[in-house]
C-alpha cells in the first residue's frame, strides 16, 4: 500500500546484535514506500557493515560527523533537518544514556541532539539483554528519555543472543514497520475506547466437533489495527482464528456465541464505539454430549435439537449508553444475494446507526473485499480493495460519525 510514501526516515543503528534486524527494518520500510538515511555508529560497525546497509538502503551511509561528502561538513544538521522521522533501531543501553545525558562526540548521538524537536521526532527501539533491560539504571535512563520527548517502542521477549531468555529483545522488523506507519498516520479517535468482534464462534456439539462457519476473521482483525492506528484503545473479542494480535490491541479469546456476549456485555458500558464484525452462529445444539457421539453399526443419526444464540449487536444497542449516543454501534452483514435489502432490514431491526454490508461466504478468508454502508440516509459504497484499505476507509467513516469530544 505503500503508507509511507513520500516520508523519509532516518535510520540510525546503535551496537548490538540486533543490527542483523535493521537490514530486513530497511528493506521493509523501502517497500512501503520511504526513503532511508542509514546512520551507524562505530560500534553497530562490529555486527553489521556500512556496505550492507547502503546495499539495502540505496544511500551512502553516514558514520562520521567529519565526513567530508558534506560541503558544510555538518552532516548533524543536514541529516535531522531532511527528516521526518528518526528511528534507532537497534537502541542500546549506552545509546539510551548517551540521549539522557546529551552527549554530543560521535554523529549519531549528535544527530539527535541537534533535531528540530517541533518537528522531527524521535522513536527508539531498546535491544539488550534481559538483566541490562530491568536494571534500574536503564529504566530510569529510558523514563527520562521519554520525559525529553522520545517514543520508546518497548521490547520483545524471548531467546536473547546471550543464551538468556526475557524481555529486552528488539522487536521484529514488521512490528517496528508497523509502529512507525501507527505513528504517522491522523488520530482521529484519539481517547475513545473501541471494542470488536472478530471472527466465527464455535457451538460444540460434543467434545470434539461443533458448528462454526468460514468466517476468518481478517476484516475485524483489520479494523482493530486500523482503530488503533487511529489512536483509539482497542479491545479485540475474537472467535477461534489463526490470526496474530495487531500491535496495541488488547485480545480476548472466546469459543462460543454466549462467551462472546459475556465479555462483550462486560466491556461495552465503557467503550466509545462498539463494531460487531464476528460471524455469530445463529443457533446452537439444546445439549452438549459430555463425550464423543460415535457410530454403533445400526445405521441411526443422531437427531440435534437447537436453540437460537444470544443477538450481541441487538443486546448491545440496547443498552442505556448506546440509547443516548455516548456508544455508537456499527454491524456488518454477511449476505449471499439481494444485499441492500437485507443490510437495510437489519440496521432498522438492530435499531443500530450503520450498518456494513458485505457479500459474506465470498470474501470470508479473502484478503480482499467491498463494504456496502448503509445509514439513515440511504447508502454507499467502498470499492473493492484490500481488507485493510477497507478498514482504514470504514475507521474514518466511524470517526466522522462520532460527536464531537467534550473538552
């Protein structure tokens, strides 16, 4: 897609072992679309050559504040002025120290001390050993950082170089990707809490099979990463997916149409807009056999006997908060024909603002789709596109919707 066309980032490289990540980091923010100003200091030198990352980058790259490629021979102030960002990736403890004390003696450091803090900003990208990582110092260091105006990304956990294991590894290059292109993009659900239902539920019928349906869970996965982006909390109540939890979300696994209803009615009075994207089953066996239903030879099935699941949309607009407007309660619909119509019956039904209409076993596990939206005042369409397009499109469309924010 392309979201970070047109922006250019300085990518700046502090000693660790993680440097071996900022190669993939430089690559990844190429395809989306930025350009790359590779700045390394004299240790990132002893795991990663200039050579490699300038391969990568298409751009000299820069370790010397006395290089003399620049006419004025201040690269320091070049380099931040051109920036709209400047990441460091991997951040090292001492690197983290060098910014709280304002150090000034090689270029990196200087780099960042002579930005314009109106206007470039500075994200760091902490990678250290796990012990380094919860000392004391560091926290302090990294608390004081932020203080000054730096975004700390956080770290991951898991094996570290050391043979350890906990927290203070770098994150991965798509999630540092996905960060910067967060960081970026307009906040306009900024302080509201958005809560999404993603996926199918799982109605067992014993304790090895049950009813579910197709649904994958992609788009409510989609408009999660997008609400977030967009600066809102994110609660995620997702059926049983495959499906990796977007960066800033908060998750919660459900089975079953009434799990799914028990934490949503849980987290609803608090959140500024409620969006029903999962695949609810309309109906689930009267009974759960305590043990697996097998074959006897005679030729008999066994007869089901059903009754109908909660409505999690209609319950939730039902609710006195979502009766005076403070949660705004968006559906989807998943159709096989005649979309409008049934889309049009079930916002009046659901006595809900917007309804989405897509066309359901088509697009279910696609990465693709088209979004119908249909409202009081008749309806449009959101062109076919990729489901994350869609979900950033219908995050805007909610935005707008949204009353204004009392001061």
């Amino acid at each position: 897609m392309n979201e970070l066309a047109g922006k250019h980032i300085v990518l700046g490289l502090s000693g660790g072992v993680a440097c071996y990540k900022a190669a993939d980091l430089c690559r990844q923010l190429i395809k989306e679309g930025a350009t790359v100003q590779v700045v390394m200091t004299e240790a990132a030198e002893q795991f990663i050559t200039p050579v490699t990352m300038q391969a990568l980058s298409g751009r000299p790259v820069y370790g010397s504040q006395w290089d003399a490629r620049e006419p004025n021979n201040m690269p320091h102030i070049n380099l931040s002025r051109e920036a709209d960002a400047i990441l460091i990736a991997p951040c090292s403890a001492d690197f983290i120290a060098r910014l709280v004390q304002g150090r000034a003696d090689e270029l990196l450091s200087l780099l960042c001390l002579a930005r314009p803090m109106d206007r470039v900003p500075l994200l760091l990208a902490p990678a250290m050993n796990r012990e380094m990582w919860a000392h004391p110092a560091t926290q302090r260091n990294l608390a004081q950082v932020a203080k000054d105006g730096a975004r700390v990304l956080g770290v991951g956990n898991g094996d570290q170089a050391c043979g350890e294991t906990g927290d203070g590894r770098m994150l991965e290059p798509l999630e540092l990707l996905d960060e910067l292109i967060a960081f970026f993009a307009p906040k306009p659900l900024a302080g509201r809490k958005v809560l999404i239902t993603a996926g199918p539920t799982f109605e067992a019928i014993d304790p090895v099979r049950g009813i579910t349906n197709l649904s994958s869970g992609k788009m409510g996965f989609a408009v999660a990463r997008a609400a977030r982006e967009a600066g809102a909390e994110v609660t995620l109540v997702a059926g049983p997916v495959h499906l990796s939890t977007p960066r800033g979300v908060q998750r919660v696994n459900v089975q079953s149409a009434q799990q799914m209803l028990a934490a949503v009615m849980a987290l609803a009075p608090a959140s500024s807009v409620f969006v029903a994207t999962a695949a609810v089953a309309d109906w689930r066996p009267a009974t759960q056999a305590g043990e697996k239903i097998k074959k006897d030879g005679s030729g008999q099935t066994p007869v089901l006997t059903f009754v109908e699941n909660p409505d999690i949309l209609a319950t939730v607009a039902q609710l006195p908060e979502a009766q005076s407007g403070a949660l705004y309660c968006v559906g989807f619909a998943a159709e096989s024909h005649d979309l409008l119509a049934h889309a049009t019956a079930k916002r009046l039904r659901k006595k809900i603002p917007l309804l989405v209409g897509n066309i359901g076993p088509a697009t279910f596990g696609q990465d693709d789709n088209a979004l119908l939206l249909v409202d009081e005042n008749g309806h449009r369409e959101l062109p076919l596109a990729s489901k994350r397009s869609l979900a950033q499109g219908l995050v805007a469309e909610i935005a707008a919707r949204l009353p204004a924010r009392r001061a």
